[in-house]
C-alpha cells in the first residue's frame, strides 16, 4: 500500500518547504525592515499584556444566524478564540475543546479523527463557518480563528444534528492590515512543525488574501514493533489554506476560501482491558509507550474543501448571505485490530490478565470517497413591530453528501471449501518484543456500500426585545431527507468469525425519504444590571441509516433519533466585564438512539442527559486572565429497546460525570519584565463507564500544564514570541476515552515543548 513508501511525496515536499520556512524565517529581520519604508504599511505598536477580550469573545453567528451577543441569548454558547489555542500550544481540536463546559474527547478511530461528546452524546458533524462537513475532516490549528459550541439541540439551524450541540469552527479570514508571522513548534518526544501565516492587500483596499500553511513531520511518545526493532510513531501532514476577499462595492463582500490536508497518520487503538482471576475487567499494566498495533496501522488521506460565501449588506440594514462549497475526502487505511483476548484458544471478552494473550485481526477501509456539497442563503437585520426591536433569520440550505466505502478483510481458509475466517495473529502484550509484521496482510474485499443522502431544509427564527429587560427567541424549521443506497456484499458472514463468498455478489437497494418539524423557545429576563435569567425549549432529530460493514447488514427501518431539551441558566457580566459567570441546568431527552454492536446497528429506545454547567472568566488586575468551567452529567439508558438485556438505569460508556478546567495567564505591564507571560493550568475528567453494561470503568485523571513566553521586540512592529512549557506536568497516566475494552485511548506522558513565533 502507498503508506508503506517511507520517501512518498508528502515527506520530501514537506521537508523541503520546512527548510524553506526556516531559511524564510532567518530573512524576516531583513523583509521587515524593507516593509518598514512602505507607504503602504500600517504600523503597529506591540501591547503588552492579554486584553480579556483576547480571552472573552461573546460574538457568535453559530446559534441565530446572525451575530450575537451569546450574553443576550436563552441558550448555552461559548467561543474559545485563537489567543487562547496560542497560549495553550493547542496541537489539534481536542486540545481546544477542553475548555469548553461538558464537552469530552471520544475515542475517535484511534486519533485519525476529531470525535467529541457534548452534553455527554457523540458529536456527528463538524461545521467550518457555519458549513457542515464530515466529521471525518481534521482541521488544522494553525487556520483556527475560533472555536464556536452551541450547547443543546441545534436543528433550528443546522438540520440533521445531534442533540448534544454542534461544533462550529471559525477559519483565519483576509485582514486589510499587512501581516506575516512565522512560528516553529518542538517537542522532547519528536514533535516538529512548522506554520506560515500571511495576510494583507492585493494592490486595492477591495482585494485581501490570506494564507496558512502548516507542515508537520513528528514522532510520538508511542512505539511500535518492526522487522527492525522498536520505532516511534510517525505523522506526516501539509496543509495549506489560503482565501481571498474581494469587495467590488462598499455593500459586497466575497470571499473564497480552500483547505488542502494531505496526511498520514497512524491508528492507534490504544492498550487493552484484562479479567482477572475474579472476571473483573481493569486495564493492562504495560508501558504507555507501547502499541499493540502494527507500523501499518495508518490512514493515508487527502482532503479537500472548497468554500465561497457572498455577503451583500442593504441599505437599510437587512444582510444576505449566500454560501456555497463542496468537500471530498479520500483515504485508505490498514488496521491490525486487537479483537479478542485468548484462554487456552477460547475468545474471550477480554485478555486474560494470566497469559496476555491478543487476537488482531488484519482489516481496513479501501479506496473511501466521500464528497459533500452544501449552499445554503439567509436573509437577516431588524426591525420594529409594535414598539418591540426584532432581529430576524429566514434561511433555506441544501446538503448533498454522497460515500463510497469498501471494507477489506484478511481472510484464511476455514477447511471447507467456500467458508474462510479472519486472517488472525496473536501477539503476548506483556512481551517487550512482540511479534512484529513482515508486510501487511492481503485485503479481501468483503462488502461496498454506495450511498447518497440528501436533505432540505427552511429556518426562521426571531429574536425580539420585548422589553428593555427581556429577550425573546423563537425559531421554526421544516426539513425533507431523502437516501439512496446500494449495499453489496461479496462475502456473508454466517458468524462473528466465519464468512462464506458469495458465488455472485449479493446487492440490496435502498431507499428511505421522510421530514420534520422542530422548534425552539427562549426567554432572557435581566434581573437587575448585569445579571440575567434565561429558560429555553429546543427539539432536534437526525435519521438512523441501516449500513453494511465487512459483510454484516444492519436491519431496514431504524426510526430516526428524536430529542427535547429544557434548559434553565443565569448569566452575568460584572465589574466593567472584569467578571463573567455563565450557569446552565439542562433536561435533554432523546429516543431512538442507534448503537453499533457486532458490526449491527440497533436502538436503544430512550436515553437522558441531565446536568450543569459552569462557565466562566475573571480579570483581577490588567494583564492577568482566568477562564474556567465545569460540568456535572446525570447520563442514563431509559429503555435499552430489547428485552434480552439489563442495561436499563445504567451509565451509557464514555460519559464522565464530572469534568473541569482551569486556565490562567498573567503578563507584565511594564517594568524590567515587561513582555514576559506565565500561564498554569489543569484538566479534570471524572471516571468513566467502559461499556453500556457498565462492568468496568475508565479511572478519573488531572492533569497540569505549565507555560511562559517572551515578547521580544525587533522594530517598532514586528516582535519575536519565545513559548516553553510542560504539558502533563506530574507525568500522569491516564485514558482519555474508550470504545470497548480493546480501544482504550491512551494519554501523553509528562511533555516538554518550546516553540519560536516571528510576527511582522
């Protein structure tokens, strides 16, 4: 497979634009100071101490349609901007939504993609500027500018989501005022990555650029056994995103957007839960470094996503805004799998903790396409009716998304002639040296599934000013879905171990097309300055869709997911908004709710989220920031939809009850430290259920991290910021997420970084 190729184009081009970088980065001095004798530079005077609002950003379009004071809303938002990813060397998403109230990490397919549970339900989709995108998508960092979480059903808005909330990433747009900032990230277990940041004008006010490139070509704290020993993990990643707004009159505003990502990176499933002699599951006392996996456990992809979005402003105040884009994913992985545990050649539910035996068997995802194309237009600005303000929201979009995904499979002959099995080996997790692949395992393909699914949808929602003290918002929106499919297998499995080929391949057609109506409710009352209440109502659904997975067919007729939420909170800004609490309690209930089991969906037919959340931000004293959040979540499995079970009053898996962060900054003013910050900070995640049976858990974790930087400056504006800090500052060890007791996600180690940013 094209993983395998050490050379492969991504390594030699990334390595000669990283040598590039640097080299660029040793001429800034020198580029500075030719901007300097521009006409046309705007200069700038380095400030020094974080303004809160670097912190604090209140400004949203992801809830309402329109930018909005999340402080003037009946419902849960928050916005992490860039300064606080660059204070926190943020690496990837997950590091960033760990300062978001009851948002956790999920496992995420080994790290090779993004998944997160908000409100304590997986997230199934991604927004980038307000467009959904696979959840598949790996955004880079580098080219956030925020981070946008709408807490709660969002169907309102966005459609098919889930009743958790959604995601909304915020990308770097062109800025008028000439930029460039180069920065160059280290790490003590090999982390190297290099970003370019450039934005300005193009000749005339009316013509902005920017571009955002990143290279990465690390190594990782995990390690893998090969035909030549033990080797680190590898990632290997370009990324390059550049946009260009183009404003041919004062009221028109277009701006192109594309983001290229080629990249490999590995799946890692982690360590391994054991039984022990009492048949109590707890995880495997190995070392941390070590992956269970093979060296070609990777996903090679490419992806593409191409946006325009065109505003035109009235001359009464009114916006519209037309948005149009497309995305494609393609990838291939490999997966030496750890599949069962074995007790003298009888699989188990797990390894057994006296002989650590483990079962991998060799399969991946061939030749994957996905394409989504999305347009989507929306009208908004105020008015008065009645003596009461309204700011109003009509919109109309269209998501068209379309897969084709073929399952292979390492097959061995079972002694009967049509009949195979999985193509296994076995490896001791106890064994310094474990058995190590020659090659990667040929790949059978067993089963292509070919679908397209497609939805429409109108929104309209108000928020009006009844009063000068009370906010009221409402919203309707009306959806049609509709998919189509082709399934076919080649291979039919007659177990959980055996597959018979199919003398011709066996196709089924479906076709599925429904609508729904949700609405929303919410009042905003100011008590007294500064302080408000708030009390909202919000549906949402999404559709369950049957698959087909290495030769397994999900049952026809999955009714889609349903949810209703109450949302009670207070929210205040005080003290000059020195001091900004946010307290919410939700009720959040959904039925239908798909699980995947044995490669089969099913529906669990009722499931509760209930809890709080605080969020919140103090400035004590110019240059001094703290921001901080906790959640609590009551998660509990209602009906289990089958009379077979028990998991009626338990805990779905993954869920913590408790979570926490705390994040602070301070930087000198003035005096001889003057340009010098320091930052602490720590995470907390509660335990967790290792499955729905809820028979062993995943252990609670803190984690601190330390940081300080230095603001250099060379000329009048330009500055050089000298960072260095330590993640996992006690060395902790800890699992971040699971999704059964062979996939358990495993926490970095005890981290020293230092990284070097020139902005001019």
């Amino acid at each position: 497979m094209g993983h395998t190729n050490k050379n492969r184009r991504l390594i030699w081009g990334g390595s000669r634009m990283l040598c590039a970088g640097i080299a660029m980065a040793a001429q800034l001095p020198a580029l500075a100071a030719e901007a300097e004798e521009s006409s046309e530079r705007i200069e700038t005077v380095a400030v020094y101490g974080t303004d809160m609002s670097n912190y604090v950003f209140d400004k949203s379009e992801a809830a309402t349609g329109f930018d909005a004071d999340t402080d003037e809303l009946p419902r849960s938002v928050q916005v992490i901007p860039e300064q606080v990813i660059l204070d926190q060397n943020a690496r990837n998403l997950n590091d960033v939504l760990r300062n978001v109230a009851g948002v956790t990490r999920a496992h995420g397919f080994g790290g090779a993609e993004d998944e997160f549970l908000i409100r304590g339900i997986a997230n199934n989709h991604l927004f980038v500027d307000g467009n959904p995108v696979s959840a598949r998508y790996q955004i880079d960092v580098s080219n956030i500018a925020q981070v946008e979480v709408v807490k709660g059903p969002a169907s309102i808005l966005h459609g098919q989501v889930s009743p958790g909330g959604i995601i909304n990433v915020v990308t770097k747009k062109p800025r008028a005022q000439n930029a460039t900032s180069v920065q160059l990230d280290l790490n003590e277990h090999g982390g190297r990555e290099l970003t370019l940041d450039s934005s300005g004008r193009l000749g005339s006010d009316r013509l902005l650029y920017r571009t955002v490139v990143a290279v990465e070509d690390s190594e990782t704290f995990r390690e893998v056994n090969t035909t030549d020993g033990t080797e680190a993990t590898s990632i290997e990643r370009l990324s390059i995103s550049p946009s260009l707004t183009w404003m041919p009159t004062e009221r028109d505003e277009v701006t192109f957007r594309i983001s290229l990502n080629d990249q490999q990176v590995p799946i890692d499933r982690g360590t391994v839960a054991v039984e022990n002699e009492n048949g109590e599951l707890e995880i495997a006392d190995i070392p941390r470094e070590r992956r269970l996996g093979s060296e070609f456990d990777i996903r090679d992809s490419r992806d593409l996503l191409v946006q325009m979005d065109y505003d035109h402003y009235f001359n009464n105040g009114w916006t519209n805004r037309f948005k149009i884009g497309a995305f494609e994913k393609k990838f291939d992985d490999y997966q030496a799998r750890p599949a069962a545990g074995l007790n003298p050649g009888l699989t188990t539910r797990a390894v057994q903790k006296n002989n650590g035996l483990l079962a991998r068997t060799h399969d991946g995802n061939l030749d994957v396409t996905e394409k989504d194309f999305f347009v989507s237009n929306s009208l908004s600005g105020t008015f008065e009716l009645g003596g009461v303000d309204n700011n109003l929201y009509v919109g109309a979009n269209y998501y068209r998304r379309g897969v084709d995904h073929t399952d292979g499979l390492a097959l061995t002959g079972a002694g009967i002639p049509g009949i195979y099995t999985y193509g296994v080996d076995v490896i001791d997790i106890y064994a310094d040296e474990q058995l190590a692949l020659a090659a990667p395992k040929t790949q059978t393909e067993i089963s292509r599934n070919d679908e397209v699914t497609q939805e429409a949808g109108l929104s309209v929602q108000n928020l009006a000013q009844l009063t000068e003290r009370l906010n009221l918002l409402a919203g309707l929106r009306y959806d049609y879905f509709e998919r189509e499919a082709e399934q076919t297998a080649y291979y039919t499995a007659l177990s959980a171990v055996a597959f018979v080929e199919n003398a011709t391949p066996e196709k089924r057609e479906e076709s599925d097309h429904n609508h729904n109506l949700s609405g929303q409710l919410g009042v905003l009352y100011e008590v007294v300055p500064g302080v408000s209440a708030y009390g909202a109502y919000s549906e949402s659904f999404q559709p369950n869709y049957t698959d087909i997975t290495a030769g397994v067919t999900s049952p026809d007729n999955l009714d889609p997911e349903k949810a209703k939420q109450v949302e009670l909170g207070i929210k205040s800004q005080l003290f000059d908004d020195r001091v900004r609490l946010s307290l919410a309690w939700y009720d959040l209930n959904r039925h239908n709710v798909a699980k995947a089991e044995n490669l089969q969906l099913r529906l669990n037919g009722e499931e509760d989220s209930r809890g709080i959340e605080l969020e919140g931000s103090v400035q004590v004293v110019d240059g001094m920031n703290l921001i901080f959040s906790y959640a609590r979540v009551d998660a509990e499995i209602i009906d289990d939809g089958e009379e077979s079970r028990d998991n009626e009053g338990n805990t779905p898996y993954g869920v913590p009850e408790d979570s926490a962060r705390l994040w602070g900054t301070y930087e000198f003013v003035d005096g001889r430290l003057r340009g010098l910050g320091l930052g602490a900070g720590a995470v907390y995640t509660g335990s967790r259920q290792g499955d729905d049976a809820n028979t062993w858990k995943l252990p609670s974790y803190t984690v601190f991290d330390l940081a300080a930087w230095y603001y250099l400056p060379v000329s009048s504006d330009s500055q050089v910021k000298l960072q260095a800090g330590i993640k996992n500052l006690t060395d902790k060890e800890y699992y971040p997420a699971n999704l059964n007791a062979f996939r358990i996600n495993v926490g970095e180690p005890r981290t020293v970084y230092a990284s070097v940013r020139y902005e001019l």
